[in-house]
C-alpha cells in the first residue's frame, strides 16, 4: 500500500517554482500525493493526472480569522486523510500546518526550511515572524534546510538539533533542470535575447533575476552600475515590489538606456545565456536558486557573503563573494570581473559545479530517499 504525503505551501508559486518535478517523481515511486495551498490558476493542469489537489485559502500576512479558518480546514482534512507525512514550507502555511498536523496525530511533521524570514524584519515585526518560526518548529517532527548554512544556523539558535534536521544532497530547493537549462543552446539564446532588447554582441551585460526589492540588495546594484562605463544591465523579475528602493535610484534608472527593466519573463533560461555575470547582492537568502541556475547556463556570479548563496558557488572560482549591504566592494567586484577576471573560465567552473551538485533529476531520487528514511519509522 502506498504511503501518503501531503505538501503545503501558502500559494501556487512556490509548489511551481521549486517541488513540482520532486513531488511527481515522487508519485511515480511509491507514494500517493495531495498538494495543499491557496486556489489560483490551474494547480490540478500543473501537478498532472497522478497528483491531488485541494484547495485551502491560506492567508499571507497576518489574519486572526483567516489563520482560525486555514488551521481548521487542514486540522479537519488531515483527520480524514490520515497522511503519513505532511511537508510543509513558507512560513504562514508551517505554522498553520504544523499546527494542523499535530493536532490530528500525523506522526511524521516535515518542515522544509526555505530561510529565515524574519532576519530580513526588525521591532515587532521581526519579533512576531520569528515567534511564528518558533511555533512551526515546536510542533515539527523533522526538518530539511535547503542549504548547510541555514541548517547550522537553525541549530545554533535553538530551532531545531542536528538529529531531526538534515539537508537533501547538496541543498537548494530542487536542483535545477539541465534539460530546461540547456548549456548546448547557450550561443542561440545570447543572441536571442540580446537581439530582442538591442544589446550588440560585444558588450559586457550584467544581470539581475528575482523580485525588484530592497532586500535583493537592487539599490547597491544601481548605484555600483553608475560606475561601470561601457556596461549594459538587464534588470529581469516582477517590479511591483519596486517602490521599497531609494526613489532617486528607481528613477534614475528607468531614465538610464543602458539599463533594461523586463518585468517577469517565462524564458528564464535564456535570460541566464544572455547575461555575463549575474548580481545577487542579497540581504538574506535560504539558498539562492537564481545562482545555480545561471551557472547551469556558463553564467557565473558575484553574490552576497550570507547564508544561502554560499552554499551555491565555489568561493572565487564560481563566482565573487562580497559583503552585503556594501555598494563600494560590489562595484569592485563589478569592475574585476569586466577588466581583470576570465568570466569563461569562472563560467565553466560554475557549470561543472552545478552539474555535478545540483542536477533536478538527482535530486528528485535523493528526495525520494530522504522521504523513504523517514517512513521507517513507521514501522
């Protein structure tokens, strides 16, 4: 008979950006598999014929009737379902979950640990994030860190112990998808790309993929790039977060026609071929997908020196590490990397690192070990 799991997460994005191929390997292989999360779109056309959704509004922010009713309805489906496992990631749907889970007897409460959220917060609001942090893990079983640094940080502040956490093979949240992240096309989708937004093949492109925010560390991008002469910036994500940056900045560089705000695209990987070396000057990061996948592509990095993006280069040989919140080294980094470094070699180191490391595929068999470890206990 097959063990059952639910995974849960607050919204759509986060079971389409990072679990889908793990959730349905892991549907092939054994388990029978229910997603959870806020309606959207159409989730059932996502997961496929082998995978089941339900539908459970799960409020993002703070909501005292809207947490009563999400832990209710999971607290009364997961009493029905009776699942083996329930996995849970993002913070609102841990808590409510972990809550849910306990409460109805699941013996096996999964918490995988995307970051700490409240580090980026301070005053009452940090204080209350990271009270709901503490409420997720005190009624979690078990806990998968998607990188070594967040895990050690999680166990030295008292989160969870190094017996009942672990991180999955080599970390991040699903590896990357080298059929998707095609090496092999690399020169086609650099020329595509720089075609479509009138950049020449010879000039150096510095690129930005994620959320337009404070957080990403977008100010200390903009402000390092007024220096770099000759350079071109290709600013890729979702822009609604834009009005946290200093408005100067902002609007300096919608005026600036050698930087190019795209919004958010649905060819990612060709952006990454485009690109020479990716910024990802973050504040605070769980991992930082974004930087495996530019390496998949050849595209090295310069990223921030937190936990997280750490764990996904190789120091000064995958990319450049700086300090966070300092545009002057980021600017260094910056000019080094169009004046003094081989980009190439730094790229093909990156690759190699990522293929060896993080290939989707693994990682979707190490997924399914992990998950089989945990059912053993069980009997």
């Amino acid at each position: 008979m097959n063990k059952k799991i639910c995974f849960v997460t607050t919204t759509r994005i986060s079971i389409e950006s990072f679990f889908v191929p793990q959730i349905k390997y892991l549907a092939k292989n054994g388990f029978d598999v229910t997603v959870v999360c806020t309606p959207k779109g159409d989730m059932q056309g996502l997961l496929g014929d082998t995978v089941r959704y339900v539908p459970i509004d799960i409020p993002r922010g703070i909501s005292f009737f809207g947490s009563f009713s999400a832990i209710s309805k999971m607290k009364k489906f997961f009493k029905k379902e009776r699942f083996d496992i329930v996995q849970y990631s993002t913070p609102n749907a841990a808590m409510y979950a972990s809550i849910a889970s306990r409460l109805t007897g699941v013996k096996i409460r999964n918490y995988h640990i995307m970051g700490f959220r409240y580090l980026g917060s301070s005053g009452i609001g940090g204080m209350l994030l990271k009270a709901i942090e503490m409420i997720s893990c005190k009624n979690s079983t078990d806990f998968e860190c998607v990188s070594p640094s967040n895990r050690k940080f999680g166990i030295e502040n008292g989160f969870f112990t190094e017996e009942n956490s672990c991180v999955v093979w080599n970390g991040s949240s699903g590896g990357v998808d080298l059929k998707k992240f095609d090496v092999s096309k690399r020169t086609e989708y650099r020329n595509e790309i720089r075609s479509r937004h009138g950049i020449k093949n010879d000039e150096f492109v510095f690129g930005f993929v994620g959320r337009v925010t404070r957080d990403k560390g977008i100010n200390e991008i903009l402000s390092a790039f007024k220096k770099m002469n000759g350079a071109k910036l290709l600013m890729v994500g979702d822009l609604s977060e834009a009005g946290t940056l200093d408005s100067a900045l902002y609007s300096q560089s919608k005026e600036n026609e050698s930087i190019i705000y795209t919004n958010e695209v649905s060819d990612v990987e060709k952006y990454m071929a485009a690109i020479d070396v990716l910024l990802f000057p973050s504040y605070r990061e769980g991992f930082g997908n974004v930087v495996i996948e530019a390496a998949s592509m050849k595209t090295p990095a310069i990223v921030s020196d937190i936990m997280g993006p750490i764990d996904a280069v190789l120091k000064d040989e995958s990319a450049i590490v700086v300090p966070p919140h300092d545009e002057a080294s980021l600017a260094d980094a910056m000019s080094k990397v169009m004046n003094d470094i081989d980009i190439a070699k730094m790229g093909n180191t990156a690759y190699d690192f990522v293929k060896s490391g993080f290939d989707s595929d693994i990682m979707c068999q190490k997924v399914l070990e992990r998950k089989n470890e945990l059912i053993k206990r069980l009997s």
